[in-house]
C-alpha cells in the first residue's frame, strides 16, 4: 500500500549555508561595525548578540533574511523576546527541527475532513522528545498527491517536508 509521512524538518546543510551568510555579512556591513554583534549556534538554535535592542533585532531580521534567500521557510525559526544582559542585549532564536504532536492532531484533523480521499492518517511519534510525524497511507498514489497538494496550500503553523514516499 502506497504511504508517505509528512513531517517538518530543515534541510541542515541550507541551514548551515544560510547561517555562514548571515555570519559573513554581519562582518562585512558598515551598520555593524563596532556594535559587537554575533550569532552563535547553541544547542537547539542561535544567540544573536549586540549592544542594542535594535541591533539585535536588526541581526534577526538578518537571519531570517538569509532563510528566505535560501529558500528555507521561516517558519523554522521562533523568535524570542530579546533581553539586555549586562551592556548587551541578547535574543534567542530557536530552530524547530521536528513536529510537535499538537501540530500533528492538526494535520491530521485537515486531512480526515477532506472526505474525497480515502487515506488513513496516524500519527507516529517519540513521546520523550516530542517529536512526531504523520504516516498517510492510500491504495492510490494519486490520493497521496492530492493530499500532498492540499497540504501545501493550507496555512499551518509550521513548514512541512514530505519523505519516505514508498509505493
């Protein structure tokens, strides 16, 4: 029976590439030189650092930027509220490498309201660290793409990636 899972995880080796684009042109831009201002990677995301609040969100903005050149989603990316540390302001941006299972629920509810396709949907997951994704299975391939469509056209939360396509 054909099966696909859909889940959300970056492409790492665009994440790295954006990441090195952001990093080179915050050494290179006259806006900031002399503000001390750095993205380092931390475990599960990124410490942008400067010396004001606007500097920081200016890298942000940044980053994201180079997501987009990169054609990665924004979506992978959450932003938290920058904080002043001592005589630096410091934001964190975490990147979401995975599906949360309330994120999942929502798939799967999206797909079952579609009553034209018969698919099942079932959502396979770690419950240690929440990650998830979501297996649909048809006994037609063409059902699995018109999902796979409808799913790209619908506004979620988070960016979806399609793999293990079996036929």
């Amino acid at each position: 029976m054909p099966s696909m899972d859909i889940v959300s995880k970056p492409p790492m080796h665009e994440v790295q590439n954006a990441l090195d684009q952001a990093q080179k042109e915050l050494k290179t831009r006259w806006d900031f030189k002399d503000t001390g201002s750095a993205i380092d990677v931390i475990e599960g995301g990124y410490k942008l650092t400067s010396n004001s609040e606007d500097r920081v969100k200016a890298v942000a903005d940044l980053l994201e930027d180079k997501f987009i050149k990169r054609k990665l989603s924004v979506k992978y990316l959450e932003r938290k509220d920058p904080e002043p540390s001592g005589a630096r302001w410091v934001m964190t941006m975490v990147l979401k490498k995975s599906l949360d299972t309330e994120n999942a629920k929502k798939i799967v509810a999206l797909v079952k309201e579609q009553k034209q396709w018969k698919v099942t949907t079932s959502i396979q997951g770690d419950k240690k660290t929440n990650e998830s994704k979501v297996r649909v299975e048809s006994k037609q391939i063409d059902d699995l793409q018109a999902v796979q469509a409808f799913l790209r056209g619908q506004e979620l939360p988070v960016a979806l990636s399609f793999e293990n396509y079996q036929r």
